[in-house]
C-alpha cells in the first residue's frame, strides 16, 4: 500500500483540476421548516400503534445480553422476543441527545449531526460496480479505491457510509481490517464501520482511534466514527448486529438504527402500517442502547421502499416514498431522534429516470428532516451497484442543494433589494454589465457538469449527454484526486494493524 | 381538416393501450404547507421595496388606454410611465378573487384555480421540436398536432398552455386562428391564447365561445379560457400586449401576468432585487386589471431564472431558481394573489441533467404554492424545443406528484395501521402474499415508463435508457389518441371562422 501512497503524495503539489469548480467544504444548515404529513391526530394514532406494536407483539431481539438487560430494567422477555412498556420507551427516549458531533482524524472534517445541519453520504454497500464502458461487474479493490477517491475529492461529501463498493477480491476473512484502513488513509473524513459481529466492531474502533492518534480514553470521549444497523423486518434483528451495535454504543460512538421494512414485502402495504412497524423496530434498539449506555449518540434510519406489486422488489423514490420518509421524520421529531435519510433509486443506468427519482428521494430526505442523506453520490439499481457516472451527476445536484441551504440567497438588505440600481438602469435597461452583477461573476461556482449552452454549441462539441460527460470527467478527475495527508506514526499503525489482521486470517503480508 | 378528423374519430372504438396505466382524470390537491423562505421582516422589506418601486420608479405601460384608466384612477402617470400609491394598489389587490374555476368546451376537463388545487399544462410556445431521432428542428404542424395529441392522452396534463411548439409552416397570416382551431378541437382541455394584440384576442375568444357552443353572454358569465403576458423587464410592457389583456379581463376571462426578469439579465443579480422588480411588474397590471374590470381573475405568474454570469443566458432549476421561486410564491400569497409556477430545465436533451433540473422546479413550484405548474412536460433547452419524449418523461414524474397529492397515502385508521395483520405474520413473516397487498395489485397504476426490474432483464431486452424507452413509446401512443367528441355545429362553426380567416389574409381556404 505504501508506495502508492507515496505517489499519491507526490501528486500534492499539482495544480487542482480547474474543470470542476466546486464550493469549499462547508456544513450546510437547512431552514426550511420539514414537511409534517400527518395532522396531530394522524401523528397519535401512529404513536399509539407504535407502542402497541412495542407493548403487545414485541420486537425480537436475538441476543442474550440484549434480553437480559432488558428484562433487568423491567421489559417483559420471552425467548428473545421483547416487550417494551411505553412509559419505559419514553423514559429511555428522553436520554437520546438531539444533536452530537463526529469528529473524524481530521478535526477539519467534523460534523455536527443535529440541529438543521445538513450532511451527504455517498453510496454505501453495493455488491456491483457500473460504468458506462464496462457494464455491470462484481465490486473490486479498484472500485472501491475509485469512489474512495471520489468521496475524499468532492467537498460536498461529508461522511463515508458503509464501503461504497464491495471489493470481492480483497480476502473476506481480512476484509473489514483492509477495508477500513483503505477508508481511514484515502480520505480524512467520518467513517462509518460495519456492525457484523463483535470482532469486527471492535477493530473498526480500534483502527479508527490508531489513525487518529488517540488514546483509548480520547476515543471514547468522543463520536469519532458510527455505525448503522438494519433490522430484519418485520420485528427482528439479528443477534451478531445487536452485539456490535452495543459495543460502539458502549464506546459512545453514534448507532444509526434503519428499519429496513419494505411496504408489501417486509412490512404492511399500507404506509401508516409500514412506518408504524419501522419505528417500533427503531425504538426498541435505540431503548437497548440507551439501557446499555444512557445518553449514547442514536439515530433513526430512514429507508422507506414499498415493494412493486408486480416483482417484489423494494422501489424507491416513488410517491409512496415521499410519503413515508416524511411520516418517518415527523415521527423522529416527535420521538425527538436525528434522523438520518437516504437518496435511492431504481434506474440500472444514470439516465433521466434515475435523476428524477433521485431528485425525489433527495427532496423527501430535505422535507423529512434528515441530518445525515445516505446514499446520496453513485447509487444505482436499488443500491446493487455503485456508479462514477452517477456519483459526479449527484455531486452536481447536492452541491445545488448546498447553495440552496445559503441564507445569503434570501437576503433583503438595501444592497439586495437594488433599489437604487434599478433606478439608474430603468425600464429597458440591462443589469448584466452593471458592477453587482459583475462583482458576482467566479463567486458562485458553474455546475462543472450541466450542459448550459445552446443546442447549438453542445452539439458542435459533440452532443455529449450528461453521463457520458460525467464518464469522460471522472477519470480525469481520478487522476487530480489527493490523498490527505496523515501522520506516519498512524499510517504504521494501521499497516501494523491490517498485517496482524492477515497473519490470523492465513493470507500473506505482502499479497 | 375535416378528413382527418374523422379518420382520428373512427379510431375511437379501439381499446385503449394497455401499455400505459394511468390514473383517471382528476385534480390533486396538495395539503403540504409551501414553504416560506423569508421571515415576517424579509415580506415587509420586500413588500417596501415593492411598493417603492411602483411609487417612486414607476412601470412603463406602452398603452394610452392603460396609462389613462390610470391616470383617472389617481395614479400619477408620466408620458406611459405609471407610478402606483401603495393604498391604491392595495385597494385594488383586495380585489382579486382568490379562487375561480376555468371551464372548456368539455364541462368534466373544468379546472379550478387555488384554493390548494394542483394543475400541471404542457409545455408552451416552443420554437423547435426535438425527438430522439431528428434531433432539433423548426417547429411544423406535424410536431404541434402530436404534442396535443399527448396532452389530450395524459389524464395528468390538466390544461394547455401556448402553443406547446410553434407550427412555422402554418401561414403567419392565419396561424393564431387555425391553432386555436386545432387546440380547441383536437383536445377538450382548457386552453390558453395568446396576448399578442387586440384581434387575435377577439378572434381567441370568439373561437373559445363558438367550440363551446355558448351565447356571447354565457362566455363572459365565467372563465373559459385564460391568457398568459409577460412584461418586458425591467420596468416595461408592451402596448398591445396590454390592449389584448385587457380585452380579455373585460370578458372575464383570466389572465396571467408572469414578468420576465432574469437576474443578472433584465432584473438586478440579487434574489430579493430580481423577485422585487418581477412583483412591482406584476402589481402594475393586475391593479390595472382590477381598474379596467373590477373583480376579474388574474394570476401571477412565477418564472424565476437567473443569468448564466459566463453567458448571460436564462438558467433554470438551479438553487437561486428554487429560491426564487419560494419567494415569489410567498409574496403571491401576502398579496392574496393565485400563483402560476413552471417546470422548465436547460438541458439540450432528456437526459440525467434534464430530469434533475425539472424535478428541482416541480418541487419549487410546490414548495411555492402554485396553482397553475406551466410547461410541466415536455421543455427542453431553456424553453427552445418541445419533446415527445421529454413530455412522456415528465409525466411520469407528473403521475407521482399526482399520487403524491393523494391524501389516502397518510391514513392513520386500524386498516392502514395494520396491527392485526402484524401480529398475525409475526417476526420474519411476509405481507406480499397477504389479502391486503394483493388486493392492491392493479388499484395503483404502475409506472409505464421506469424501469424496475434487476440490471439483468432489462439488459436482456436491449440495455435501452429512459429517454429511448420514451422515443419508441410515443409514436404507439400516438396511435392509440383518441380526439374527444364534438358537436358537428361547433366543428362546423370553428372551420367557418378559420376560413374566414385564411381568406381575409388571402391564403387558400383548401391550402
């Protein structure tokens, strides 16, 4: 690994790509109120089912600890299945924190999660890669290092979900370690780790406290990293997940729990009767946690497909969709939980499809409420595959969304409202030449992938559509990306870290 | 014409395609809450600045019958520079109908305005016509008879704008007559004509009237039809432009006054300065609506571009747009007025890039509270070209908004909760086979352009993308339209009028 860093680093001094004018990493803040579907009785009667749901019919927990601490702090257990009385939820609900900040290796990159903060995630997990020249294939080590790169590039990504791509070719019994310090070196910002088991949960700590530099007390001090966790709806989690999840909780690094309840598969086709089984799953993990480590960093997941009535499959950014991640935001405000959202879609390729569904799902995420947006660079095909093409296409967007979220667009001072100018220039004059308008010009970044001209200029250059721009860019843009730059001392201990890893695993050091 | 005619009506006994499932005609209504980008002291300084501009600026109405209604109102009128008092234009605010309902020709296709009604029109006035296999050329009749075919066809196309493609090979002479003539028999929708100047006003009118089989007096009793005028920023409007809408307001009938003011370009490049000036335009001549016929339905119409600082060009669907967009929306509602939104895009084809860009404007049309959404399907370049695919793109986005609006989304009662169902399936069970899904299969039409199938059956069928998949729909759908029913007395009338028409301007009546 060391020599391609060492090239990686002696790119630094090359000059940025000017091709791509992007906005300095900055933390959006969203003022937009959300949207609350729900009247305040729709939001009671949800409630009431949540809790009935959590009282009556349980939620099945498949670990013994789990069961135990529960049944120690007053729930009713049977088996693995437990019941949750609703003043107890409530009580535990109470300790979660609004707002926390994730502080990665670099303090730079820190982010806020909470408070109308706004944070982008790229694609996360998808088993397959997608480009426009190769199709379809099975994730690989250079993939994955791709949309590394991609991710660490764009400002506009602010946090690391699971691994963007599935490298298949890396040894799986060594993986999550490589894996990891793949992520921890090629960028500086918030990683998420897997909550498979508990090895695993506890090397992705370790590893993310030796790239940091800190001590084990430093670590635990602070969210230096997170985790998210899926259920197997309906009503159950897996009990290897739940031994992880309360490892990171106990380190007092942030839990995402996501229902995955797929409306008509997985959960009820009605939406009040997916969301209502989505929260009930959430608030029984998010209640372990908060039993096992009151006060701990949690979040709700929101992921709401309904499955097409044809096939089965879970569908994404449909009307349906919309619907149910807003219910589900409503409901987090109401539980008083951050809210992570997603940005999803159906498309196999990065058309106009797949941009409007995305669009959708962006929107549904903003109008939720969501702190953190999953997903939001690269997802194809139902997250089975990852695309450049279709991350750059995002990028583009999500940087618009973070123009958007600048109050300076909404203001109405005197120099704002132009009174004065619009005087001077008078009816049937031009405002393009006058110095306010100019003073703008290079002061807002141009979408670096939009196609603005005429029909005429676009076609003479070859009549690229955008994802065959976006696929001659990024290579390009591969080729400008810099690693960050990361002390010695950590960047041994991981390779020190990852080489033990192998050595137990039987797979030679040097392979 | 007529041969056609009744070729297109010999086709009405043939099933319908099945190949689009649609949602039967009907108008959503949308319960969100728009959102308000400003605070009560950013309205009030907008509003001042508003005010200040009709006041002390003053708007150059290009009309001696407009500058001397209100010059006998009060208002202090220079030359055909109008200056407007705050109270007056509050007086005269205070009476524009907060609702009203427009009825074609086909009394179920009446369409109401506000009240938190939703309506989506095609895309208007587009010089060129673009499709997949001719890419971009002069608009022609051919092109201009399938975009109405397509807005007829679509249940979610609630009413036509201007023309939705300029038929350049229709003689000039002649050609506002013979498109209404095809508009109003063609589709049974309402229809919009334009404001060029006082005859074709009239003639518009008496067309409307005639296809609807109504006395002059039962056409003036309620909207038939409805105009569109854009000012000429900044600060000016042409003079029979304003004959002609004033010509419409004294018969009742609707107009829409959306200014033109392109940040940067026609208006000031900042948000507040572009918003302030397209307000103070739109003011003028509603108040002067409201003085020439008290009472009468107007909107304002909303089209918030800013210039491309490299180019000077109109961009749309940006974050300035969006915000824009809220802004003037939220102004429409502190003046009481309905607002009409758009859905343009940039893009010079339907690809990723187009989809994105007209998503951003759907939802910032909603986000502003719009009543009308203009050119909701089928805009491409800046509003250069019409697409037949571009159109059946967007109406699949338009069906979900439409099922979006559908309030049953958010049931709350035990059906929708679902408890029962729950705890009979219990944890790791299935809802598909489940009565309650399965009796949703068919009740929600599909999408009929999305792909939602894994990677590999559609790349089994050919690997084809949105926009492709578009391309080879359209001419099917084409053949399927069926032209709506007509009384042979008011065909027979609307021909009359065209020939007479065609022979005033001394072209053939058989040409």
């Amino acid at each position: 690994m060391s020599d391609e860093q060492t090239a990686t680093r002696g790119k630094a001094a090359r000059p940025p790509l000017t091709a791509v004018s992007q906005m300095p990493w900055s933390i959006p803040r969203l003022i937009d109120r959300p949207v609350d579907p729900l009247d305040p009785e729709g939001v009671a009667r949800l409630d009431a089912g949540v809790m009935r749901i959590l009282a009556d019919i349980g939620v099945d927990l498949q670990n013994g600890d789990a069961a135990l601490a529960l049944r120690r702090a007053g729930c009713r257990v049977t088996g693995t299945t437990v019941r949750f009385d609703p003043a107890f939820v409530a009580e535990k609900l109470a300790l979660v924190p609004r707002s926390f900040t994730i502080t990665p290796r670099n303090p730079a990159r820190a982010i806020p999660v909470g408070d109308g903060h706004l944070l982008f995630g790229c694609v996360s997990s998808a088993p397959n890669a997608w480009d426009l020249e190769r199709g379809k294939r099975s994730g690989d080590r250079a993939a994955f290092r791709e949309m590394l790169a991609l991710a660490q590039h764009f400002n506009c990504i602010h946090f690391l979900g699971g691994y963007p791509v599935e490298p298949a070719d890396v040894p799986a019994a060594s993986r999550h370690s490589e894996c990891m310090a793949e992520m921890l070196t090629r960028t500086d910002k918030v990683c998420h780790a897997y909550s498979l088991n508990a090895a695993q949960a506890e090397d992705a700590m370790e590893m993310v406290r030796l790239a940091a530099g800190l001590s084990p007390g430093e670590f635990a001090a602070a969210p230096r990293m997170f985790t998210n966790i899926n259920s197997l709806s309906p009503l159950r989690y897996e009990g290897a997940v739940l031994d992880a999840a309360m490892r990171f909780a106990r380190q007092g690094q942030p839990v995402i729990v996501t229902p995955f309840a797929v409306a008509g598969a997985t959960a009820p086709v009605t939406l009040a009767g997916a969301v209502a089984l989505a929260l009930a799953e959430g608030l029984a993990v998010i209640t372990l946690l908060q039993v096992i480590q009151p006060g701990c960093p949690v979040m709700l997941g929101g992921l709401s497909p309904s499955a097409d009535l044809k096939t089965g499959a879970p569908v994404y950014g449909t009307p349906e969709y919309i619907r149910a991640t807003q219910m589900t935001g409503q409901m987090a405000r109401h539980y008083g939980l951050p809210l992570r959202g997603s940005a999803p879609s159906n498309a196999p390729v990065p058309d106009g499809q797949s941009m409007a569904e995305t669009s959708n799902a962006v929107w549904a995420a903003l109008q939720a409420g969501s702190a953190m947006i999953y997903h939001a660079a690269g997802w194809l095909e139902s997250g089975l595959m990852a695309s450049p093409e279709k991350f750059l296409m995002d990028c583009e967007m999500l940087q618009g969304i973070q123009r958007y979220c600048d109050a300076g667009l909404l203001a109405t001072d005197p120099t704002a409202l132009a009174l004065d100018l619009l005087r001077d220039v008078g009816a049937g004059g031009h405002f393009f030449g006058t110095r306010q308008t100019q003073d703008r010009v290079g002061s807002v970044p141009r979408p670096f992938l939009s196609e603005l001209r005429p029909y005429e200029a676009w076609h003479q250059d070859g009549a690229v559509w955008s994802s065959e721009r976006a696929h001659r860019l990024y290579p390009r843009l591969l080729e400008e990306c810099i690693a960050p730059p990361m002390a010695d001392a950590a960047r041994g201990a991981l390779e020190e870290f990852v080489a033990d890893r192998r050595q137990a695993a039987g797979i030679p050091v040097d392979a």
